[in-house]
C-alpha cells in the first residue's frame, strides 16, 4: 500500500518530482463497534488511527511536514510535544536524514512516546514547563534558526492529515457525525478541511479532558491536567480554526471527566478489543456521556494513537496477573476457579 501523499497527490500540494518520506502511513482500519453503538443507538465506526508507522495520526502529517522541509533543504526539524508529535517527528527525521529535536514537558510524557523518540535519535529536552511553554520556545527558535518546525502551526500538517477524511468517505460514502478528541485542535480541523474539500459536512464534535477544556472554558488553561496527556493542552494553537470546523458543521464542543476518559478506555479494550490510548477514548467518552448527536445514524470515532504509547496508564487500569505454579491442575483451577 502507498503511503498516502502518493494516494493522495492530486490532493495535497506535492508534485510529481518532489521528495517524498514516507513509512507508508494512512489507509488505517475503520471498524464497526457494535457492542457501542447498541449502547448508543447508532451505527458507530471507530477509525484507528494507533495502526499508523509510529502509533498515532500524527504521521499523517508529519509525512507532509517532513517531505515538505526536506524540499525546502531544511537539514533538522524540531517540536514541541506531549508525545505523539515527538515519536513521529523523531521517525520521519531519522527517515529523511535529517537532525530531530523535541522539546517535552519534564514527567508529563507517556513512557512508549518517550522510548520511541529517544530510539529514532532525537534529542529530547525535558522542560520545566508545560506544552504551551515549549511551543512558544520552538516557534521562537524556528524564527532564529534554519530548522523546520513540525507542530500543527505548520500547514503541511494539516494536509496530510485531512487524509483521513477522505478515507473515512471512501469507505463510508457518508457519516452524519464526527467524535473526536481535541488537544491542539489541529485534527479536527484538519478533517473538517479534508470533508469539505470532498463537498460533505458531517457535524463536528470535539471531547476535550475536563482538566485541560479550553475550547469548553472559553479561555486558556493556565495549569492544565489530565490522564489523557495527548490533550494535555491548555492554548491551543488552533483555537479559532477548531471552534469555526464545529461551528460551521453546526457541531459542538463539550468535556469528559478523566474518569469517563478511563471508562470509555476500559470499555474499548474489553467489549471492541480494541486497544487506544487514555486521550484516544475522549471521543468515545464524549459518545457515551453525551448521547449521540440528534438524528445522527452513522458516527465515526476516532481514535488517534495506540494504547501501547502509554503502557502505564494500562497496567493501572487493568487486573493483575495471577501467579500459578507449573502445575497443570493449578493452572486450570487458576482459569476456572475450582478449587
């Protein structure tokens, strides 16, 4: 399968000769929940976008935002990240041949994120501060220096990761609503970007943690929290872009607890078996908590990254591992609780 500036060329804004890096990301499963959307009522389809190269939808854009600086001569790219930013940016970088630095928040990464990024040979700086802090640093320095920032400011971001839009009408043909998580926004506006562009409107629903809601607050947060650290974001970058992609496809914005957060994770895990990320199960959260969108028939979650980007999140949410002797009869009294 190509990668998806070669599905998607006449659609994004490479030509022929250009330079393309690529780890054949895009074209990721859309998969019926019926178990959920019985709970719901509503046919609902979840779009894993964890089964991307490095785990997340951000190489979607970081394809374009990597090939796009590799065109330009750029010779490193850099970025501020909550973590998925980082382990894509650090991919895409080592891919090109290119210097990676990403900027993180000290203690506030997930361990798979921070693992990735440090093996694609990335420098990592821990900062003393939050995702707003470090963006505004690498905005700055990309000013200064001739390095390609990779944030979702970057336009070329935001073309890839239309993308996805597109996929979901291909095999869809039409959805009524969208349930997304939104940290930075760059996402959701991105897929209200990539359906418009292919003339549908379905309505826009954006989950923020209520910990980190800005879009809901409507103002930032200056110590935002939550156990859903992808959107761990208290500025975000495309605020005005987000709010009009809800607007506009008369959807909303609306916040979930963390623990609606980590039951909707839980719930995915183990009546869908499928496997996301704490910030990923925001959109089904927002599902469930807030009822599907009225007269919405067919609705689409996405979930951004893979659950095995935070591996302890999952190990405290999940049951223990049984200890049992090498004994057949102790094993199967351990499965079957006979004594």
């Amino acid at each position: 399968m190509a990668g998806l500036i070669e599905r998607w060329r006449d659609r994004l804004p490479f030509g022929p000769g250009d330079p393309v890096v690529s780890l054949e990301e895009g074209s990721t499963p859309l998969v019926p929940a019926p178990t959920l959307g019985e709970r719901v009522g509503a046919e609902v389809w979840l779009k894993i976008e964890g089964a991307n190269p490095t785990g997340s939808f951000k190489d979607r854009g970081m394809t374009c935002a990597v090939s796009a600086a590799v065109r330009e001569g750029a010779g490193a790219v850099i970025c501020a990240s909550t973590g998925n930013t980082a382990a894509s940016a650090a991919a895409y970088a080592a891919r090109a041949g290119l210097t990676g630095a990403v900027i993180v928040p000290e203690g506030k990464i997930a361990t798979g994120k921070l693992a990735q990024a440090l093996m694609h040979g990335a420098t990592v700086i821990a900062l003393r501060g939050n995702f707003d802090q470090a963006l505004q640093i690498v905005r700055e320095l990309a000013e200064r220096r001739p390095v390609a920032l990779v944030n979702s400011v970057n336009p070329y971001r935001l073309e890839g990761q239309k993308t996805a839009a597109f996929e979901i009408l291909d095999e869809l043909g039409e959805i009524d609503a969208l349930c997304i998580p939104v940290g930075n926004a760059g996402n959701i506006t991105a897929y209200w970007k990539g359906f418009s562009e292919m003339g549908a409107a379905p309505r826009m629903h954006g989950f923020q943690a209520a910990g980190a809601a800005p879009l809901v607050e409507g103002a930032p947060v200056e110590h935002p929290e939550t156990v859903a650290s992808a959107i761990r974001i208290g500025n975000p970058a495309r605020w005005e872009e987000a709010m009009a992609a809800m607007r506009d496809s008369r959807g909303a914005v609306a916040a979930v607890t963390d623990e609606q957060i980590l039951d909707a994770y839980r719930f995915l895990a183990s009546r869908e078996g499928v496997f996301c990320e704490p910030a990923s199960a925001a959109s089904v959260a927002g599902l469930l908590v807030h009822g599907a969108p009225e007269g919405a028939q067919r609705i689409v979650c996405v979930l951004t990254g893979h659950g095995l980007k935070d591996p302890q999140t999952a190990l405290e949410q999940a049951g223990s591992v049984v200890p049992c002797d090498a004994d057949g009869e102790a094993v199967e009294r351990a499965i079957y609780g006979e004594a």
